[in-house]
C-alpha cells in the first residue's frame, strides 16, 4: 500500500469512528506500527489545515476528525443548532476552577465564586465536563470534581497542561487585598 492509499485509509477510519481513536486502534486496523501511524497521523493534520473544513483532534493521545471552529457559526446555522448550548458565564467559571484547582470540592468553589454553584456543578455533571474523583479528607467529606476527557475535546485542548499559566492562589490574594483596600462608607 502506498502512503498515499495509507492516507486515505487513515482518513476514512477516522471519519467513521463515533468517536475518539487511539493510535494502537488505527495501527492495527491499518497494518502498521505505531510510529509510522503517527507520522501518517502528523501529514493528515497538516494537510487538513492547509486546504480543509475539518481538522484532526487530538485529545490525551486519541484523535477525531473535526470541523474547523472558524466555521461554527455557519455550521451551527445550517443545523439549527440552539444558542443555548454555549456554556453560560458561571459555567465557565466554575470550569475554570476546577481545571486549574483540581481536584475541587463545591464549597472550594462557592467561596471562590462569592456564590452557590450547586445547579452549576450539576449541569456540568450532566454535560460530562467534569466528573467526580472521590471524597475529600475534609469535615463532611465533600465530594472532589475533576474535569473529563470531554472537557478537553470541548475545548480542543490535548491535555490540561495546555490552559494559559495561570496561578490561582496569587488571584485569590489580589481580589482579597482589593476588597480590604475598599473605602468603608460611614454613616452619621
């Protein structure tokens, strides 16, 4: 078979696989070894960049063919895809958290957020962004949330060591050192 014909091959498994892909699964499936499947997989994202709609994504080591995020809205049009499945503000903040905390019990976030992110947590439950990893040591062992393999596909993100560098405790510091620093009003 020709690179050419291994290409395509490539190209056709991951347009039919429901999801994910793994590089042992493609290998196999195409008759190659793992590093040439990789090196076909490196010539696929290139070539789709340059001159396609779609791309190849890569999440903790497995791939998907995706549409290009440029295009969204016009997919979303052509679909008559809801406005209602973005992700609202507190959502993301509570995404947020957790990806740059985890693990992440509810009250961590509730005294992060200045808010109760109990039905927050729940759709993002639902949603699959974020799972649950298990019980803190903690007084009334809250429950620690994680975010999902999901959670990186949603983004397009590989790993979490992807998300900009952010130092969260030097965050919470400043907004703390802001709220002492706020003039009392005092009343007569």
């Amino acid at each position: 078979m020709t690179d050419t014909e291994k290409l395509k091959l490539l190209e056709a498994l991951l347009f039919s696989s429901p999801g994910l892909a793994s590089v042992d699964s493609l290998a196999q499936a195409m008759a190659v070894n793992k590093k040439e499947c990789r090196q076909l997989l490196d010539l696929l994202k290139t070539r789709l960049e340059e001159n396609h709609g779609i791309r190849l994504q890569k999440v903790q080591d497995q791939y998907q063919l995706v549409t290009a995020a440029e295009y969204a809205p016009a997919i979303e049009g052509f679909l008559g895809l809801e406005v209602t499945t973005r992700l609202s503000q507190a959502a993301l903040e509570v995404l947020a958290i957790i990806a740059y905390k985890q693990p992440s019990t509810r009250p961590e976030i509730d005294s992060i957020r200045g808010v109760n992110s109990d039905g927050v947590v729940r759709n993002l439950l639902v949603r699959g962004l974020i799972q649950e990893l298990g019980r803190s040591e903690a007084a009334g062992r809250p429950i620690l949330y994680g975010v999902t393999p999901e959670f990186l596909q949603h983004f397009g993100l590989e790993s979490l060591e992807q998300l900009p560098e952010l130092n969260l405790d030097e965050l919470l510091q400043a907004k703390a050192d802001s709220v002492e620093e706020e003039p009392e009003i005092l009343k007569d």
